[in-house]
C-alpha cells in the first residue's frame, strides 16, 4: 500500500493531488542537481533537457527552442548562455533576421547529450523493470492521460497536444 503520510485522501482527486505534490517535490529536488554525466562538465537538469531537445532539432532560433519546451524566453536565453559557456552549443545571429539568436548544438554538446540520453534511459529501465508489467501498463496508460489532460490547460501549446494523440 503507498504511504501517503499522515492524511488519509477522501477522493481520487485528492489521491491525485497527494501524488502529484511528491512528484513535483521529488522532481524539484533533481530538477536543479546535476545530472548524471561524469565524462563531461555537470549540468543542471533544464540544461540537460535543452541539450537533448537540440540533439533532436538541430539548429533552431532560441523563440523554436522557448516554444517547444514551454519555457519564457530569458529562461531560455539564461540556459543557452550557460551550455555556451561549456562549449556545448553555439549560438550566431540569423542573417535573415538579426532579432534571432540562432543555436545549434556542438560536437562535445552532441556527446555529452547523447551520453546523457543514455543514462536516462537505463535510469528508466530500472524503474520499469521494479514494477510488475500490470504496473507497466498502468503507469504508462495513465501518464499519457495526465499529460494530454495537462496540455489541455495551455492552448498554446498545440503541437504537444498534438503529439500527444499520436
């Protein structure tokens, strides 16, 4: 049985919202630790997520990069200037409209990305591999429901709705 501390949740969505909070804290606590990627300089966990997301798009402005992972733009602009700083991408103005900061991702930023996607990988494999394939399933079913029902609440972001049907 899961221990939800001291209050007993009279409802699933009060269910919902205890296990949601955990998440959120645990996910608060590694969201700013370095990220497990010892060949290379330590990253924080945006900074690791930016990287796999250029690994994935290759070069795009820093507005295509802000859009796709829903985050403001000086968020954005703070991340890049940091992984800059670590030789990990690059960023040069775009030539067709100089309001645009263009980035694209470096051999040693590929690496260290490609590395990093790895580790998560295994990371995820073993939590998957501790549950029981009913667990699996229900896990993954119910995730993806989360995050379609989540989406819902930013029309914006219509291309992670959209992706998400798929």
């Amino acid at each position: 049985m899961i221990n939800h501390g001291d209050v007993v949740p009279d409802s699933d969505a009060e269910l919902l919202e205890t296990l949601l909070t955990k998440v959120m804290r645990l996910h608060a606590i590694h969201g700013d630790a370095p990220v497990g990627d010892l060949a290379g300089p330590a990253l924080s966990m945006a900074e690791g997520v930016l990287l796999v997301e250029l690994l994935a798009t290759g070069e795009v402005t820093q507005q295509q990069v802000a859009d796709r992972l829903s985050l403001d733009k000086s968020r954005v602009s703070r991340l890049c200037s940091a992984l800059e700083r670590k030789h990990l991408l690059a960023r040069q103005r775009d030539d067709s409209n100089r309001r645009n900061l263009r980035v694209r991702i470096t051999a040693s930023g590929a690496a260290a990305a490609t590395r990093l996607r790895q580790t998560w990988h295994q990371r995820h494999e073993r939590m998957l591999a501790a549950m029981t394939p009913d667990e699996r399933r229900a896990l993954l079913l119910g995730l993806g429901a989360l995050a379609r029902e989540l989406a819902v609440f930013h029309p914006e972001q219509r291309d992670v709705r959209e992706s998400l049907a798929t």
